[in-house]
C-alpha cells in the first residue's frame, strides 16, 4: 500500500501550492516519492526536526521552503505548516506552530 498525504487544513494547502514555481516543482517531486517510498527518505529530501516531526527540503532558484509534516495510523502523512526558509535553523514559530498542529491530529 502506498502513502497518502493530506494537508492540516485548506489554509495549509493552500500556504503550500503557493511557493514560488522552482520550489513547488521540487516539493511535488519529493511529495511523489514518498507516496511511493514512504516518509523516511533521508537527506537530501527530507529530515528529521523534533520528536515525530520531520520536514520536506524544497528548494528552486527562488530560494529554500520546508514543509513540516508528520505520520498518523495507517500510512497517513500530514503536512502541518510550509514556509520560506530565510536562515539556518528553522525559526521557533514555525517549529511552535508544527508542534502545535501535531498534537491535534496525532490522537
């Protein structure tokens, strides 16, 4: 059976398909292979953040976006939140707001 992903809310999704073209080329790309694959594909495509957090690395010419997603029963991936990635680290809001999100979908 292969993976399904869904989005947190409509919001989100949207927030998503709204990256700059390069970088939603590229996270489509990722989002294809781990349907196929399975979330634990490793770097360069995906990493690991905090505890059952992980993130999809997207990156264009237009820059670095990260979708930070999870895994619920069955073989169900969430994405919680998708950004621009501006630094280094993942800014703590973004993580908060993640987290947040999780604990409501991971019952």
């Amino acid at each position: 059976m292969k993976w399904r992903i869904t989005f947190y809310s409509e919001k989100v999704e949207t927030q998503t398909l709204k990256l700059p073209t390069g970088i939603l080329t590229n996270f489509l790309h990722i989002a294809e292979m781990i349907e196929y694959l399975g979330p634990n594909l490793g770097k360069p495509y995906v990493g690991r953040l905090d505890s059952g957090l992980y993130e999809i690395r997207a990156k264009g010419k237009e820059g670095i976006a990260r979708s930070v997603y999870c895994t619920v029963k069955g073989k169900e991936i969430v994405i919680l939140h998708s950004f621009i990635k501006k630094s280094q680290k993942t800014p703590k809001k973004d993580l908060d707001l993640a987290k947040k999100r999780m604990k409501e979908v991971v019952r």
